[in-house]
C-alpha cells in the first residue's frame, strides 16, 4: 500500500525470497524501466547472516517537470526481507508540495516490479 503523506510516497511490504534475485531485479527493473532512470548510490552492511542493502534511484518526471528520487532499504535475509521505499523531490512548489505525480509513479514502477 502506497502511503503519501505531507511530503513523500512510501511504500513497506515483507517478501519471502532471495535477497541477492530481490536486488537484482530491482536494480535492473528501476533502471531498465526508464531511459532517464539512473542508480545514484548504494550502501551494504553485513552482519551474520542479516543485510542491509540501500539504493537511491533517480530519474526526471515528465509530468512534474522535474527530478524524482527513489530510495529503496531491503533488510533481512533469504526468506525474511523487509522493504521499505521511499520517494522524494516531486513537487514545484517552493513551500508546499503541489504535486506528487512523478513520486507516485516512481513508486508504482517500484510496485510492479515485485
């Protein structure tokens, strides 16, 4: 379920797979799946048989008119992976977001993906 509050789009769920497949496909669907799509950053963090992987996406919004960012946490291990994504940066207004198209949308592709 996608939660939009004030100022971002977020989306949480649990899977039941296999965290490096999860990645994976992530990391290629988000990219693959817009020629403006780009991976900007990550971060991985082992302990024991638990990770914690972070991806920060980036692409341009066309109905926004600007960039929209996609940060997207997987955590666990095989079988036991909690997700958590969140969008930000889809709005033109200067003190109140005016629209959030472009993070929604993000987010869906997000969705589809899993």
């Amino acid at each position: 379920m996608i939660e939009s509050g004030d100022t971002m789009a977020k989306y949480q769920t649990q899977l039941n797979t296999n965290f490096n497949q999860l990645l994976s496909k992530i990391e290629q669907g988000i990219v693959n799946g817009s020629i403006s799509a780009s991976l900007e950053e990550r971060s991985d963090f082992y302990k024991e048989e638990y990770r914690c992987s972070v991806r920060v996406f980036e692409r341009y919004s066309y109905t926004g008119g600007n960039r929209v960012s996609l940060t997207v946490t997987l955590f666990g291990k095989d079988g036991d992976i909690s997700l958590s994504a969140i969008t930000s940066g889809g709005s033109q207004g200067i003190f109140l977001k005016l629209n959030t198209f472009g993070e929604d949308a993000f987010l869906e592709k997000l969705i589809e993906l899993l």
